[in-house]
C-alpha cells in the first residue's frame, strides 16, 4: 500500500521535490531515532511550548530531551517496523527518509506551522500481495490494504463499489440507505463535516460551529480549526 507515515516531503504545499526511493536500508531504530530527532528539534524552533503542550496531552514540553520522551510511543512503530521486516513483509529505504529529514530540516517554519503533522512517503515499501496474511496497511503491495477481519491485503475498492472503511485514492466510504460504497471527494468549498470527505484533505470549521466547508491542509487560517491540519504559532522570542 503506498504508505504515509510519519513526515510529508510537502511536494504539493511547498514546491520541494519529492522523495526519491533508495535501494539502501536502515532498521527500525535508526528510522524512528532519526525521526523523533528531527521533528522535536522543528517544532520546538518553530511552535510555542503552549500549544506544543496541547499536541502532547497537556506534558510540559520545553526542549528536545522532554519532546523525544513525549513521542516514546514511537516505539511502538519501531517494534512493528522490526517485526515486518523479520517476516520479510516490508523495506525500508534509508535515502528516501534521509530526503524527507532534509526537506523538514529546511523547511521554514512559516510553512511548517500551517501543518505540524507531517508524514512521510516513500520509504517503507509493502511486499505482501493481495489475498496473503498482513498485519498492517504498510505491509501491502500496491493500491491494498489490510483488511482487518481477514488479516488479508486487499484491494482498495474504487467509487461506486461497496466499502468497508477505506477506498481508493481520491474516494472516501459513506453509509446511505443501500449501505455504504465509495464516493468521489467534494471539492474545496463544499460543505463538511470531516476531512475525509475532502479532496484537500482538511475541513474549516469556525468555533462553535459544527460543520464547515472543505479546504486544502495548506490553507489554515485564524480563527478555524482544521480538521487534520492544525496551525501552531511562533514561539516567544
């Protein structure tokens, strides 16, 4: 499955090219050591320790040492990167991640602030094929998934077919009367509830309000909250 985890390249946002898949590989370790690092050191330059606090379920999070044991979950992915690549499930390529890592490092923090949350493409390749056991999403080959009653990679169903959950790029699974199948994404401007009925990827609510009109995630604005784009601030000087 074409896997997002982690750190966007921000191709689209910012003009940066993409990342290149490397044939090398790290571990698990290195892949999410090497992350954690370079991600507390951007948002401690670039966001308040206010609104860092928030993303952290209210811990203080004043330097490096505090923010990398605030993500220690990340070991988890680690555990779960290592466990796939002992079934031969998953590779890593290392020059794919080392160019996302550059491109966070010279990101500037105006551009980093509209989208704290980033992940990352292009270095974790799923080797399983369709109709074999998987244990996560990222281990699929292709445009599949893993299906978590089966424990199958399957593949993403595409507009007008029934779902489940998920679907094809560019569609999303919505329930109606005769049950629930893939429909387009609506366009910017369109009313919403959630982003992933977005062809942007981000819904603008206004405070207070319960519903808003879809956006892109590079478009947050004062005074809404973007659903899957949340804006921080610059840090006190």
């Amino acid at each position: 499955m074409r896997t997002w985890i982690l750190l966007a390249c921000f191709a689209a946002a910012t003009g940066i090219a993409a990342c290149d898949n490397d044939d090398s590989s790290g571990g698990p370790e290195e892949v999410v050591d090497s992350y954690v690092t370079s991600y507390c050191e951007k948002l401690l330059a670039c966001c308040e320790s206010a609104q860092l606090s928030d993303k952290f379920d209210g811990a203080v999070v004043a330097d490096r040492a505090s923010c990398e044991s605030e993500m220690d979950l990340l070991g988890l992915l680690e555990l779960s990167l290592r466990a796939s690549l002992e079934h031969a499930r998953i590779e890593l390529h290392e020059g794919a991640l080392d160019a996302c890592l550059q491109t966070l490092e010279a990101l500037p923090c105006a551009d980093f602030r509209a989208q704290p949350l980033m992940l990352c493409d292009g270095y974790v390749e799923g080797l399983v094929p369709e109709g074999q056991a998987c244990s996560s999403d990222y281990e699929c080959a292709g445009d599949s998934y893993c299906d978590g009653d089966l424990d199958v990679c399957k593949r993403l169903p595409v507009e007008g077919e029934a779902c489940t959950e998920k679907c094809a790029e560019g569609v999303y699974c919505q329930i109606g009367e005769s049950g629930a199948h893939c429909v387009a994404k609506d366009d910017n401007g369109a009313p919403c509830n959630y982003a992933t009925t977005c062809k942007g990827g981000a819904c603008a609510i206004s405070e207070g309000a319960t519903s808003g009109t879809c956006t892109t995630n590079d478009e947050c604005t004062a005074g809404l909250i973007h659903l899957e784009c949340e804006p921080c601030s610059a840090p006190a000087p």
